[in-house]
C-alpha cells in the first residue's frame, strides 16, 4: 500500500473518526471491533502520522471506548445479543467463506466469533435464543366449531416465495465424542431428502346484497370473523390430517411414524391394570428412545380426550403415585407433561404426539390472509350483489417427520399388557 500524502491521511483519519464515533453511539459487535483494531493497525503501520498526534489520540481514545463497550456486552443481553442462525448466515455470505468454496474448502476455514450469540435458556430471551422457545400451549379464544387454532401451536413465519426446497431429515448418526488430544474426530451422518414445498392456496367466496353490506354494518364483521373461523377450521385439518396429494398439504399425521408393538414396552403392566394413559406414556418412551424426540404434545379425538381424562391418574402406587393427567386455569389439559389437544381430525382411539418446535416443522405464510371484495363476479353488477374472496396461501414444511410418532391406543395398550 503507498504511503498517503498529508491531505489524503487528514481525510482518512476524519473520516475514521466519524466511523468510529458511529460505533461507539450504536454499538458493535466484536467482529466489528476486531476488524476495527486490525485495519488502524495497518493504517499505523503504513504511514508517518507524527503530524497528527491529536487526531490520532482521539481515535486510540474512540477504539479504547468501543473495546470497553463491547467487553461489557452481556451475552444474554436482548438488545445485543444475535441468533446463532443469524451468525452463521452472515458467516456464509461472507467473502473468505466464498474463497473458501471457491478452493474446494482447503486450506484454512473461516472462523467465526460467538462471543455475541445469546445462549439464555429456552424462552429467556425472547427469539435472540438459541434454544428455540418453548411454546406456551396456552388456549387463546377458541373460533367458533374448533377447540383451537392450529396457529398457537404450530410455529408460524412469513415467506417471500411460493415454493420451498429443504433438507428433511431422515436419520441422525451422533459422531459426537470425547477424544484424546491427537486423537480422530468420528464422523456425524445425516441422512436427508430434499423435499419441495409449494404454496397451497385456502380460498373460498361468498356473495351478499349490496344494500345488505351497505346498510347493516355488522353484516362485513359477520363474514370476516366467519370466514377466519372456517378457514382456521380447514387449516387445523390439512396441518393435522391432509394426505399430501393433489392440493392438500402434507399433514404431521401422514407423516409420523407408527408405533412399533414389541421391545422392551411388551407384557409390561399386568393385566387389568393398565389404561389408555399407559399407552400414551408408552409411546412418548418409544418416541424418545427410538428417535430421540422427546414429545411436548398429543392430539386426540373428541371421544379419545373423553377417554383419557375419566381414567384413573396414577399407575400403581408402588411405581409412580404422581398426578399423571392434570388440567390448567385455561382448560389445557396435560398428561405426563405433554399438551394433550382435542381435534375430530384425528381418528377415534388413535394418538398423535411429538414434538412441536421451529426446528422441527413450520407452518409459513406466503403473504397474510386476504379479503378482496368486487362486483364484477359474473352478473354481480345487474344483481346488485357483492362478492367477498377470502384467501391465503400457506407452505408447510416438515423438517424432521421422525418427530412424530402416531399409534392406535388400544393396540399399544394390548403391547404393555401382561
């Protein structure tokens, strides 16, 4: 680099100064610092700044400043703190990361400073977590025919595309190991498919008097909150029960594993003395012990959820006396910790359950529900009629279906049955 003359280190050391007087005032993060401290270094090195020591005090004094600020950054601190997902994408895009490709990924590896990352546990933080949060299962004012909307427990997200291709996970080796200093890593496996998820479209239209809508005002509420109430209605259908072909989402339930009836749950309990409950307590052991799943909620039917919650609530008081079905203020009820949900799109005596978390599936929102009104629809115009289109589009992505397992209650129960 050629040294600069005396008016080129004047602009150069302004407008560091502006640069980092603009840190300081907004904060940093420590990459930025780092990269802040290395470059001036260089800057020093390449030039002959003894005119400008008073300037050059200001801007040692404006970095000492920066340093200190981001050393007393608190890691779990909110404001500050960054996703790791957030960290790694700006990790990807970055120009040594694309060198890096570029030479096949030899040499040196780009290294990425964590030092920002929030790691509060689950919930503390609010989405800076790196755990993702837990979902509250907290019942919100039910849509009128549905006991819940499918969106406060499902994660929902927004996209900018109308078709989706993602990595599904299939299977998991865990390499992960303690190793002598020299010793040799053992590899992860990750089986995986690449699925492609196109938007669905949830549309549906209705046609009323003009002088109706005109002259009644609840009239446009009515077929609003109607509308919602049915669309929720088909959307807890196609994310629980839809069957994936034609226009019908893939549903959790017709991509859960079953229930495998032998192993170490089989002639567990004698007979007599089991329940429906056992049966849901044997599952999620499957579940965790097959898949390394561990579930934080069940849907049954109307008649199964009738089922469970007339039962008795304790195994045998020798093996566990603690309340295993319990209900909260809001009418949720639980069992053995996992939310247990009502929905007629699960069939009579079955179970679904598994976990739901944003790591695990999604349900993303090409756009927001959308009502248009015209009366341009076929004779709308000389019938005087109105015509309301009420629509969004959806995607669906299943990440990991291994973290769900479905069974029929009364086969499980005949499995742990002596």
């Amino acid at each position: 680099m050629a040294e600069l003359n005396a008016e080129q280190l004047a602009n150069e050391i302004n407008a560091r100064l502006d640069s980092y007087k603009e840190m300081v005032d907004k904060s940093a993060t420590v990459e930025a610092l780092n990269e802040a401290v290395k470059d001036f270094e260089s800057f020093k090195q390449s030039n002959d700044l003894t005119e400008y020591d008073e300037k050059m005090g200001n801007l040692e004094k404006d970095i000492r400043k920066l340093t200190e600020k981001v050393g007393q950054i608190s890691i779990n601190d909110h404001a500050m703190g960054q996703s790791l997902a957030t960290q790694i994408k700006a990790g990807l895009e970055s120009d040594a990361w694309e060198k890096h490709l570029e030479k096949r990924a030899e040499g040196e590896s780009p290294i990425w400073q964590m030092k920002d990352i929030d790691w509060g546990a689950a919930g503390g933080n609010g989405t800076n977590d790196v755990v993702h949060n837990a979902m509250p299962f907290d019942v919100p004012v039910y849509p009128f025919e549905e006991p819940f909307d499918v969106r406060s427990y499902i994660p929902v997200s927004t996209v900018d595309t109308g078709s989706l291709d993602y990595p599904q996970e299939k299977a998991y080796t865990d390499g992960m190991g303690v190793k002598a200093e020299t010793g040799a890593s053992t590899e992860i496996s990750i089986t995986f498919e690449m699925q492609t998820e196109n938007a669905h479209r949830i549309a549906t239209y209705a046609e009323v008097s003009r002088r109706a809508l005109r002259n009644t005002a609840w009239l446009s509420q009515y077929l609003a909150n109607r509308f919602l109430e049915k669309w929720v209605k088909l959307l807890n259908t196609q994310v629980l029960a839809g069957n994936g072909t034609g226009e019908n989402l893939n549903g959790i339930l017709n991509q859960a594993t079953a229930y495998v009836a032998a192993g170490a749950y089989e002639d567990t309990i004698p007979s007599g003395e089991s329940t429906l409950i056992d049966a849901i307590l044997a599952m999620k052991s499957q579940l965790y012990d097959s898949g390394n799943v561990m579930a934080n909620s069940c849907f049954v039917s109307p008649v199964t959820h009738y089922q469970l919650t007339v039962q008795k609530t304790t195994t045998r008081e020798y093996a566990y006396d603690q309340t295993l079905a319990q209900v909260d203020s809001n009418g949720v009820w639980r069992i053995n910790g996992m939310a247990l949900v009502m929905s007629k799109d699960i069939p009579d005596g079955q179970a679904l359950i598994g976990m739901i978390s944003p790591n695990v599936l999604q349900l993303l929102m090409n756009g927001g529900v959308d009502m248009a009104t015209t009366q341009s629809h076929s004779t709308n115009f000389v019938a005087s009629l109105v015509a309301f289109r009420f629509e969004a589009d959806v995607l669906f992505p299943i990440y990991r279906p291994y973290a769900f397992l479905k069974g029929d209650l009364a086969t499980v129960q005949a499995d742990i049955t002596a």
